[in-house]
C-alpha cells in the first residue's frame, strides 16, 4: 500500500510554505504528493455550483512547482491531480513531462482529466466540446513521444512528420486518469489508463471498471487505483477501518485528506498520524 497526501497549495501564500509542506511529507515517509493543473483562475462565486478550490486559486504551475520540490526531497512521487490535458498543447506536455522524470529521476506522474471549466477552454484556445475524443489521442501522441526520438502520426487533431523529444527514454511516467463513474468515463480508463482517481469513493465502481478492463482485453490486476481517504475527528479507529475497506477493495494509493476547514499547519500532524497508524496496519 502507497501513502499520499494533496498538497494544499492554494492555501499557501508564500513559496517557502509550499517546500516546508512538501519536506515533511518527505520525512514522514509518504510515498506521493500531488496538485492540480489549473492555468487560470476565476473570481470567487463565478460558479456558485461548485467549490472555489475548484477553480478559483491562486494555483502554481504543476510542473515549475513539482521541479523544485524534487530538488529538496528524496522520496516523494509528485502527481497533477489534474492536468486538463485537452487544454494544453500535446507537445509541450511531452516535452515537460519528460523534463520532469528526468530530473526527479522517475518521481513524477502524470494525472489528466477534462474538466468542466469552458471559460477556461476559451482562455487557452481550446474547444471545450471535443475534449474526450481529443485525449484519448493525445494520450497515444504522449505515449509514442516518450517511446521514440522522433515521431511520424497523422490523427484527427495531431500531424507530426518526424519531430520528437529527442531524449532517449526518459523514466517512465504512469498516466492516471481523473474520473466521474459514468459509462464513458470509466471505458476510456479501461481503455487507455495506467491508474484511476476517483473523484470520491471508488469502492462501489471498482468492478464496473474491471469488467470494462477484461472488455477491452487488459488485466485488471495491472490498474493502479487512488482512493481518498479523510481523516476527520472520529479517530484513529475510523480511519484504520475505512484503510481496511480500501485495500480490501484493491485500492493501492490511499490519499489522506484533511478536513477542509483545518488551515494547513493545523491538518499536518494528523496526516501525518494517520499515514504511521495506516502503514502499521496495513502494510
């Protein structure tokens, strides 16, 4: 079992914050950290249907963020919990991607979705309509770009002739997708994913997802699965029988979350409990 936790990075003000955060996780034996992709946010109450965190910020870039705290810790395994992949340039995602492995030497993964944001589609360029049909085909762009130095493909929305990273093989960088648990959803993971986070809890879905899997000819066995896991005031009890349900389940990154009214420095110790009163359960 692999221990995470979100770094609560729009609560930060400061950069120095953020590495503090990021060094104590990295002492306290966590496995992985991640945060999300946004490049733009929006002024608060613009979507009253839907949290500010979701989209209001401050966000830091992923992979500037994720460069710098590899450089100050030594185990951690950094995840973009989500990168909007059809917003972004293919390409370019490829190309700091495989920056990423290489300098962290192989602690970076990449999480992806599609979001919901069109203002934020608009912003970058990006039609907002087309966006699952446009990753499923830049996830095979992304994967042919670290596998080969230059590339030739012609597809409904990528033409290269000969281009390529050019870098060798950098370390590989696992793809997970950020998910709803509806039919199209969860096909497309079975499809084309190296791991799922659910959205919240995936123990219900999980054979769903894995019939999908044995569908599309892939071993269920070989999906990674991220399932959140709060830790509010019911205690160490609680926490080990919802670890319990999760691993039982075959969930194999649990993600401790604080409660979201625990500023920060306040939710550090007890994630920090949680993760120690996790793994000496579990394993």
């Amino acid at each position: 079992m692999l221990y995470g936790t979100p770094l609560p990075i729009t609560a930060f003000p400061e950069v120095g914050s953020v590495r503090a955060y990021a060094e104590a996780l990295d002492k306290a034996g966590f496995d992985f950290t991640s945060t999300s992709g946004h490049v733009l946010g929006q002024p608060p109450g613009t979507n009253p249907q839907r949290p500010e965190r979701q989209y209001a910020g401050p966000f830091y870039d992923p992979f500037v963020t994720f460069a710098h705290l590899a450089a100050v810790t030594r185990r951690l395994h950094f995840m973009t919990a989500i990168l909007i992949l059809p917003a972004w340039p293919t390409a370019l995602v490829a190309r700091q991607a495989a920056e990423l492995a290489i300098f962290s030497e192989g602690r970076f993964e990449l999480g992806v979705g599609v979001s919901w944001n069109a203002a934020e589609y608009q912003a970058l360029g990006q039609n907002i309509h087309d966006r699952g049909r446009r990753m499923e085909e830049q996830i095979e762009v992304l994967r042919l770009l670290w596998s080969q130095p230059y590339v030739t493909f012609e597809g409904r929305y990528h033409t290269l002739d000969k281009v390529g990273l050019n870098r060798g093989s950098p370390p590989r960088i696992p793809l997970w997708f950020g998910t709803e648990t509806g039919e199209t959803a969860l096909r497309r993971v079975a499809r084309l994913a190296d791991g799922w986070m659910s959205l919240g809890d995936p123990i219900e879905h999980l054979p769903r997802l894995r019939q999908y899997m044995r569908e599309a000819g892939r071993d269920p066995q070989q999906l990674m699965v991220r399932g959140p896991l709060p830790v509010g005031d019911d205690g160490k009890t609680a926490w080990i029988d919802a670890g319990r349900k999760l691993q039982a389940a075959g969930v194999t990154h649990i993600n401790i979350v604080a409660p979201p009214d625990l500023a920060p420095i306040q939710a550090l110790p007890r994630i920090i409990e949680a993760r120690q009163v996790l793994a000496d359960t579990l394993g």
